[in-house]
C-alpha cells in the first residue's frame, strides 16, 4: 500500500488519514473527530481529566454515528531495550495488532509534528494536556518527581474506519519541553506502558441522517494540516472540514 498520507493535529489528538481515502469519507472521518473532541472537551475542560476525557471522546464518536467493533488493552513490552521513543512504542503497539500500515502512517506523522520547533502552536497544543507531573513520597523520606505522559491518536486507511489509541505511562524521568523526541529510560518507569485501542466503523444510514447536525455543530472553525512533510499550516480544507477551532479551549 502507498503510505502517503494525510495528517491533521486537533489541539492535541494527531489525526493520520490515508491519502486514498474517498474525499467524502475524509470529511465525515474529521468532522466526526473534531465534534467528539467538542463534546469531550465541554464535559472535561480541566486537561488534567486525560483518562475520562478520553473516555467521553470515545463515547462522542458512537453519538456521531460510528459503531464500535473492538475494544482492548494493550501492554507492550521493553524488557530488553534500555530505552524507546514514543514512535518506537506506537510501532510496537500497532505492529502487536498486525497493523503494520497503521504504523508506517502514525510515525509518519508523528516525526513531522516532533521535528516542528518548540514554540510552533501545533507543537504546544499538541504538548499543552500529554504531561503531567506529581510529587511523589519515597520511603527514606525524600521526594521524587514522577511524569505521566499521555498520546491521544486516530488513525484511518480504511473506508469508514477509525481506530482510536490511548498510550500513557508514568516515569521518573525529567520529561523536558522536547518531549516528543525524547528517548525514554526503561529502568526509570514508573507504570508499565498502557494502550486501549477503540476500533470503529460508520454506521452508514445513521450517519447520513445525522450529517447535516454535526456540521452545523462543528460550525465555522479553522483547521491545522500536515502534509506528509514536516511544514504545517492553518488553512480551510477543500470539503469544509475542520480541525481547530478558532478560540480553542486548552484542549
């Protein structure tokens, strides 16, 4: 399969689409990504929810018509590795499920968005609600900051599929501001690496007959786009489809 794809940053969740898609298909996939990130966000505003805004995403997505087929936890392993980037997690993650163009798509996109400089908005919206920190107590009475990092990301190659992953865990390592190149120290996590995969397909007459609602929902908005190159800009989309809204929440 030709891997060229599309990529579509919606103020934290990275959005790969397959470039063969129908455009039809393209932009039911992207209003129905951003109108259940609209619902998610207005029942979670605080980014420290990660897990339960999630949760809300996938459920908005059902609202939007898409039935969910599959639903499961994922643990990949690194016991022999001493360190791993998070490209190197979604490849073993997706290559787990034997979704091998799944992950050529999803690291494509996700180099493009590391390599963008530090103070590009995609870059800190992207960054602005995937770490968190906490003070933890140790037994010999001193302290140690630990980091959760959390990935929100969809992936779509097929027609009228979207499969949805959830990656986070929790290391003692500093996390800096280039986050999203950083090798990760195995022997410094703190959790085992966690993924829930969600897998859904459109239900096709529900859909049509909620079309029209969930573009008036997602209304005049603006949409941030990655080619298959590293440049991103903010720019309308042929079909009207929309990916950030003109005053995002932090989200």
């Amino acid at each position: 399969m030709d891997s060229h794809q599309e990529s579509f940053v919606d103020s934290g969740v990275l959005s790969v689409l397959y470039a063969g898609l129908d455009a039809v298909i393209k932009c039911d996939i992207l209003y129905s990504l951003l109108a259940s990130r609209l619902m998610a966000s207005s029942r979670f505003p605080d980014t420290a929810d990660t897990a339960q805004w999630v949760d809300a995403f996938v459920h908005a997505l059902e609202r939007c018509a898409w039935t969910r087929r599959q639903e499961r936890q994922l643990q990949p392993s690194f016991e022999r590795q001493s360190g791993v980037t998070l490209d190197e997690v979604i490849t073993e993650v997706l290559a787990n499920l034997a979704l091998h163009d799944h992950g050529e798509l999803a690291r494509e996109a996700f180099a493009g968005v590391a390599r963008l400089p530090l103070d590009s908005p995609i870059r800190m919206q992207l960054r602005e609600r995937q770490v968190s920190e906490r003070t933890v107590s140790l037994p010999d009475g001193s302290e140690e900051r630990h980091f959760s990092v959390h990935l929100v990301f969809a992936v779509s190659t097929r027609n009228a599929r979207i499969d949805v992953f959830y990656l986070t865990f929790e290391t003692a390592q500093h996390v800096e501001e280039d986050w999203l190149q950083t090798v990760f120290l195995t022997r410094r996590f703190t959790s085992a690496v966690q993924v829930k995969h969600h897998s859904f397909e459109r239900a096709a007459r529900a859909f049509a007959s909620s079309r029209k609602q969930i573009v008036a929902f997602v209304g005049e908005h603006k949409m941030l786009a990655a080619g298959p190159g590293t440049e991103l800009s903010t720019e309308r989309w042929a079909c009207g489809g929309v990916m950030a809204p003109d005053n995002p929440s932090r989200r």
